[in-house]
C-alpha cells in the first residue's frame, strides 16, 4: 500500500511537525488535495499530496515530529481495506474513552476549521471557539487577525465567547481541582528571581538558534563599519512621493540598500558566495535576503536576482514577502536560496549594530537610521543625512581589503542613488 513520507520542504530541513491533518481517515484524497499541514525548520504549509486514492491510515499524530524520509500515512484504494477497518476501530474506542488531546477543531457538520497554527494557537491560549469565527483568509481560513478581534471583541463586551461559563466551572471546580492530588498542576517552584517559568521553542527559533550558534562557533567574524551620505537618496525619494499616485509604491530606503548590495555583489563575486567543505562556493545568481521580524522570530525572504530588478519590483516584491511572512503565509521556497542578507534595525531608532552571519553566507550588512547630523563640508559646518552601516564578514572567504572594496561600492551606490536606477 503506497506510503506517504515526511517530505523535504526546505534545503535545510531534518525533521518536521505534524501540525493539523487536513483529511481524516476514510476520506477520499485526491493528487493535489492538501493533505496534512507540517511546520519545518522555516515556515509551516500544507503539504498537498502526490497520490490519489483514500486515507486508510495515520501514522503520525498531531504534535509528532519525526524525521524526512519518514512514513506518515498510507493511501490506498478507494474500498478501504483492513488498515482502514482497523484504524476506524481504534479512532471509535479512542472516542468512547473521551476527548483526545490535540483533537483538531471541527464546526457543527464535523469538517475540519480551516485556520493557520498561529490563529489556532492563539484561540487555544485564550480559550476561544474557532468554530464560532469567521475566516478572513484564502478560502475562509481563519487567520491570526480573525482570533485577535474576536478577543478584541470580547473583552469589549466583558469576556471572550466562553468567559462566564469558564469562570463559572473554575469556580464549581475548584475544590475538586485542589484534591486531585498528583494529576493536579504542581505549583511552580519560587527562586529569588521569583517564579520560574518555561517556554518551548518553535521549529523556527530552534533553527535560529542553532544556525546562529554553528555561524559564531565556525565562522570566524570580522565586521567592518562605515557611514554613509544619504543626503542625495533622502531628497530623491522626497520627489520620488510627491509626484507619485496615491496606489503606486514608492521604493524604501531598504529597498534601495538591496539594490545597492545586489550590484555590488554582482562585482565582489566572493562576497556572493560561501566557504564550504573547504572550498569557496561563488553563485551566478544575486539573491539578497531580507530580514523581516515576525512574532518571536526573525524570518529572511529572499529577493531573487536582485541585480537585475528595478527598484519597483524590488519595494513590490519585498512588501509583498513581509506581508506573507507577518501573516503566517510565507513558503519554504521563499525562505531559501538567498546568497547575501540585509539586516535593517533603523526603524527602531537604532544607531548600528553587528549582525550574526546567516549560514553558509560569506556576509551581512546591517544598516542603521538615517540622522541628520552636522558635517564639515569645505572647512564650513554643514548637515547631512547620515546612515551606519555595518558589516559583518566570514574570514574564510572574505579578506579584509576586498572586504572594504565592497562596502565601499555599496556606500559609492547609495551615495550616487541615480547610479541604482541604471
């Protein structure tokens, strides 16, 4: 009976998490058809399965992670067969013995609620119905925006959907809670630090936080620093907005960093190329990767070809990705291929900072606000609008002089902004 496996969703992907099973055994599955939703080293999505037929088996629970290669269900003819039989056996005294934990939601037919992990994570956390709300995503799915105005909404009226009648059996409850002994939740130990409490990690900051453990345990940093004039780009993007329609999109300064980086690189191939296995790997492509803060993560999609876009395509592009990435939406394949990353903390004030380098990148910029400051200009005090940037090297593939041509180009670029529009 043909197996479905746990796929490689992503270069870097070991092993992933059954998030939501789309179908449910018995049901008819169709190549295409979403089959089961799995959260990867980079982003969740629903795998859609490559054979037609009916779910005869389950695996792999919800929750589980295994590793990629690994069987997660079977797919057979549409009569079933004795799995099949099997299965349902079990799922029917499982549900005779009561409530599974991790049960997925269903609404009053008993199909399966469309919504993002995010949205069922923070309706679970805030005890809030999924069935009672409505979708605003692709297809009614419920999204991460849907569960906050519906607690937004709630606390308005003076609780969520189901406030008074949790508190009502907490209240009913209490004194059997407290002589339930053992299964009862044990009080969180005090320290002088107060109450210690725990959080696991995501996939995803498990994988930044390893990935940026092996980039300083292995790459030996070096970071170079530099201030560039921003004066010329600040007065042209000033045009650029008032003459623009209200619809159209005028590009970022960001957006102009990663166009300046993408040509650059495209004259520094080092800087656009990685050490690897003892060998220098140099790419055609100029990829840059932008990092995008989501909720307790920092996520890096990737412009491809940066070097041969307008700076248009790249603003459309890169708010675009930010958007999915802030929604829950972005893919693996939006997440991987970058060979260059861009890191800008500006927005939040910040003057410069030294940024870790995003394995098995040669490099990373990291740019910081743009400030009106006083200058010298032919022995006269002058101002101008100033902008640190910072950047930090992998010495195994980039040396300190080539190093220093290239952050030079970018400044020259950036300095020169009509030289991004050639």
């Amino acid at each position: 009976m043909p197996e479905l496996v746990m796929p490689r969703l992503s270069d870097s992907m070991e092993e992933g998490t059954v998030l939501q099973w789309l179908k449910k055994v018995g049901d008819e599955v169709a190549v295409g058809d979403e089959l089961v939703e799995i959260e990867t080293d980079k982003a969740n999505m629903a795998y859609e399965s490559d054979i037609a037929g009916t779910l005869t088996e389950i695996l792999v629970d919800e929750g589980e992670t295994v590793a990629i290669g690994t069987p997660i269900a079977r797919v057979g003819d549409s009569d079933g067969g004795s799995e099949s039989t099997a299965r349902d056996a079990v799922g029917a005294e499982a549900s005779a013995a009561g409530p599974v934990a991790g049960e997925t939601p269903t609404d009053s037919d008993g199909h399966r609620i469309k919504a993002s992990p995010l949205a069922r994570r923070i309706a679970e956390e805030r005890q809030l119905d999924l069935s009672q709300l409505r979708g605003s995503g692709p297809g009614g799915r419920i999204v991460k925006a849907d569960v906050e105005s519906a607690t937004s909404a709630g606390d308005a009226a003076g609780g969520g959907p189901h406030s008074g009648g949790r508190r009502e059996a907490t209240s009913e409850h209490m004194g059997e809670s407290a002589a339930a002994g053992p299964a009862a939740e044990a009080p969180r130990p005090e320290t002088a630090k107060g109450e210690v409490g725990y959080e696991d990690l995501s996939k995803t900051q498990q994988t930044i936080a390893r990935r940026m453990a092996e980039s300083k345990a292995t790459a030996p940093h070096f970071y170079l620093r530099a201030s560039v004039d921003m004066s010329q780009a600040v007065e042209g993007r000033g045009k650029l907005k008032a003459l623009a329609s209200e619809d159209s999109i005028v590009p970022s300064f960001n957006d102009m960093v990663v166009k300046a980086c993408a040509l650059a690189l495209r004259e520094h191939p080092r800087a656009n190329g990685a050490y690897r296995d003892g060998r220098f790997e140099l790419y055609s492509r100029v990829n840059v990767g932008v990092a995008v803060a989501a909720e307790d993560a920092l996520v890096v999609p990737t412009v491809f070809d940066a070097d041969r876009k307008g700076l248009r395509q790249i603003a459309a592009e890169s708010r675009e990705l930010a958007k999915k990435v802030r929604e829950g939406r972005i893919t693996p394949p939006e997440l991987s291929g970058a060979t260059f990353t861009v890191s800008n903390l500006g927005m939040y004030g910040i003057d410069g900072f030294s940024a870790v380098i995003n394995p098995p990148q040669a490099a990373i910029l990291a740019v910081g606000a743009i400030e009106e400051r006083p200058v010298v200009r032919e022995d006269e005090i002058s101002t101008a609008h100033l902008m640190q940037v910072d950047l930090a090297c992998d010495h195994r593939i980039l040396y300190g002089a080539p190093a220093a041509m290239f952050l030079a180009r970018i400044r020259e670029l950036l300095e020169e902004p009509l030289s991004l529009a050639l």
